[in-house]
C-alpha cells in the first residue's frame, strides 16, 4: 500500500503540485483562523511531500509562531523547535532539515504532517517509523491539539490497517477538498 501510494505522488505533473501549494496556504490559513493555535508545526518537504514552507511563511506572516519537526532517536517522538522561514536549517539525523539546535523547544498546537496514504476515516499510512503516532499521543495527552494530513488525491485508499498505537488526523487537505473527520 505504501509503496504503490508512493508511486502515484511521485507522478503527480509538476503543475499540479504548483495548485495544490496554492490551495494548501489558501486551506491552512483558514484552519489556523478556525482553530487558532499559537504554534503551527509543518515539516520540511522531501520525497514528492506537498510543498508546505508556502504556508508556514504565510502563517508567519500573520504572526503564527512556525515549528518544525527535529528526530533525536529512532524508536522515539520527535521534538518540535521554533523557526522562522528563511532561517538556516541543519540536516537532521534523517538526512531532512530541522532547526538549528538552539532553537527553542515547544509544543505545536496544531500539526501539519506528510504521510503516505490515509483514508477518510483520518487514519494516515507514514513511513513506518511510527515518529507521528508517538508524537501526536505525547502532544494529546498533554493539550487539545489538532493534527492535518496533506497529501495528494491519489494517495487516498479505501481503508488504511490501523493500530491500537496509531493516531487519527483531525483534518487531510488535498488539492481537489479539505475532510473533515473529527470536531475535537
């Protein structure tokens, strides 16, 4: 499932990906009104992932504090530190730029994360480390959060296999509409 959902983001016409990172700001900034978090996390691009640094310098811009994701150990939850587009980034443990490490070290109030697949259910299919689902749990149990999968129309499935473990998205923002799965 991964691998064929994969296969079908990384065909996706270049075109398309400009749209959707249109539609992605136009969609995250009226999440942000909706829910407004004080921290925005997203997460750097890799792998044909939907062009997110658009909207975090969007939500900058109308002074949402931005975070991103930092890897400290397999096996483990990420931590999430304040940075600024624009700013410089180091390579993390995951070869993915992350902030510097002086960075400060917060708790995101709303997540926007890649993933490979999801279903309309909100279960999303990641790489298969499990840093999101560790993630979201450590956040959940300690504030109201609410976490958007964004993702590309074809990396929809019928059902993804879900887990005790696993964490529901609130929201998946695609090119084509924004699902709604939970009112938390």
């Amino acid at each position: 499932m991964r691998r064929s959902a994969l296969a079908r983001r990384k065909a996706i016409a270049p075109e398309l990906r400009s749209r959707f990172t249109e539609r992605l700001v136009r969609e995250g900034l009226r999440l942000a009104d909706r829910w407004s978090p004080a921290i925005v996390s997203g997460f750097y691009p890799i792998r044909e992932e939907p062009d997110v640094l658009a909207l975090l310098s969007a939500l900058a811009d109308r002074g949402f504090d931005i975070a991103l994701p930092v890897v400290t150990a397999r096996g483990t939850h990420l931590d999430f530190r304040l940075w600024l587009p624009g700013e410089p980034t180091a390579l993390g443990a995951m070869g993915i730029p992350e902030p510097l490490p002086e960075a400060p070290a917060v708790d995101p109030d709303l997540l926007f994360t890649p993933l490979a697949a999801f279903d309309r259910r909100g279960r999303r299919l990641g790489y298969g480390a499990g840093y999101y689902d560790r993630s979201l749990a450590r956040l959940r149990a300690l504030k109201p959060i609410r976490a958007v999968g964004v993702a590309y129309g074809v990396c929809e499935v019928a059902s993804v296999p879900y887990e005790a473990h696993d964490q529901l998205l609130d929201a998946i923002v695609t090119e084509q509409e924004t699902i709604f799965v939970s009112e938390r």
